[in-house]
C-alpha cells in the first residue's frame, strides 16, 4: 500500500482505525511504502490485540527534492513474485555538498 504519511504521523483516531485495518487485512496488505518525513527509514506496525507482535513493515523513502539539508534520494525495491514482499531495496542519493564543489 502507497501512502504519504505513516500511520505514526496521523491523528491518533485515525491512526488507531488505520492500525486496526492493517492488522485485520496483515494477509492482503504485505507492505507499506510512505513518504513525507524525507527522511529514509523503516517502521514496524505493531498488533493492537497482541501488543509486541509485528502485523506491517513500513518503508519511508527519502525525497528526490532538497529539504532540511538532507541529499536528494530514491528507492528501487525487488518483491518476491509470490508473497510481494520486499526482498532488495536500493537507494541511491546525491551528494548536493560534493556536486557543488
């Protein structure tokens, strides 16, 4: 699922019902792609039932546009073919203090 802001970022009611849909559809929905923060990192959605146990991971990709000093970033991701989840991802970023020297 593609989304721009994580489930983390939002209002906690819907925050709360995004997490309990995740939670009920973890066989259909494998993995979630998000943005916003333009900061690359990963994010674990956690079971509301059965607190500790991991329903979703999250991937917050960079930004191909400058913001806060942070390089300019994409990702590519391989998904295994039949479970579509990740199996690779790569990021490639460009230097912005390196090109302008």
């Amino acid at each position: 699922m593609i989304a721009h802001y994580t489930p983390n970022q939002c209002q906690h009611q819907f925050g709360t019902r995004f997490r309990a849909l995740m939670e009920r559809f973890q066989a259909v929905v494998r993995f979630g792609m998000q943005g916003h923060t333009h900061t690359e990192y990963f994010e674990v959605v956690q079971s509301m039932s059965n607190p500790g146990k991991a329903v979703m991971l999250n991937s917050v990709g960079g930004s191909v546009t400058t913001y806060s000093g942070h390089n300019p970033s994409f990702m590519v991701i391989d998904f295994d073919q039949e479970t579509m989840l990740p199996v690779n991802m790569y990021t490639y970023y460009m230097d912005l203090e390196r090109a302008n020297r």
